[in-house]
C-alpha cells in the first residue's frame, strides 16, 4: 500500500502554499460537443512540464487547441484526499513520431490557479 505524505504548512517556505504537481497521477476533463469525459494518465517529461499522452486518433484531440483554458479534474496520487478541480492551460501540442510515444501527441498542460 502506497503511504501518504502530508505537508506542514508551517515548513512552506513560500508566502502561498502551492501543491506541486507529481502529487497528482491523472486528470479528468470533457469537452462541449463530445458525449464522454476524457481521463488521462500524468506524464512529468521534463522537470517543468506536465503533459497526458492523446493517441493520434482519439475524438479529442482536434477539439484541443493550444491556449485553451480548462477547468480539469486531477486526481491524488493518495487515495485519500479527494480530486480537486484546477483552471488548466494548454501549453503545446507536439507529434511524437518516433520512440516510446510513436502515434501519440504529448499535450503540456499547466495548473492556473493552485489551492
């Protein structure tokens, strides 16, 4: 069983305390127009980045734009804490051509407002 760890408010160095993001391990969100929501595993490609793999042929993927601002649902890596919904940007949408992400698009994201 995977253990939770819950941070001291107190030890946040910081004026704001800001949940960082691998505390997450996927996120949830619809778009108008399509008839299900879209859940998406939590890939930290680099150190800054945050992107969902989307195959080349999903239903979603043309209705994505970069820019767009949504408001995502992210789940816990803990179970215990309920998910939280998070004003969510668009950053890039790339082609993986080769490799391990062949046939996908790596969409960046970026959490707006932090709790």
């Amino acid at each position: 069983m995977k253990e939770c760890a819950v941070t001291n408010k107190l030890l946040e160095r910081r004026s704001e305390y800001r949940k960082q993001v691998h505390q997450y391990h996927s996120v949830e969100f619809s778009i108008d127009g399509l008839e299900f929501s879209y859940q998406f595993r939590i890939r930290n490609i680099a150190s800054m980045s945050v992107c969902v793999l989307v195959k080349e042929d999903s239903d979603i993927l043309p209705r994505l734009k970069v820019g767009d601002t949504l408001n995502m649902k992210y789940y816990s890596t803990c179970s215990v804490y309920p998910p939280e919904y998070l004003e969510t940007a668009i950053r890039h949408i790339t082609k993986d051509d080769q490799g391990r992400f062949k046939g996908h698009f790596l969409v960046g994201l970026e959490i707006l407002d932090r709790p």
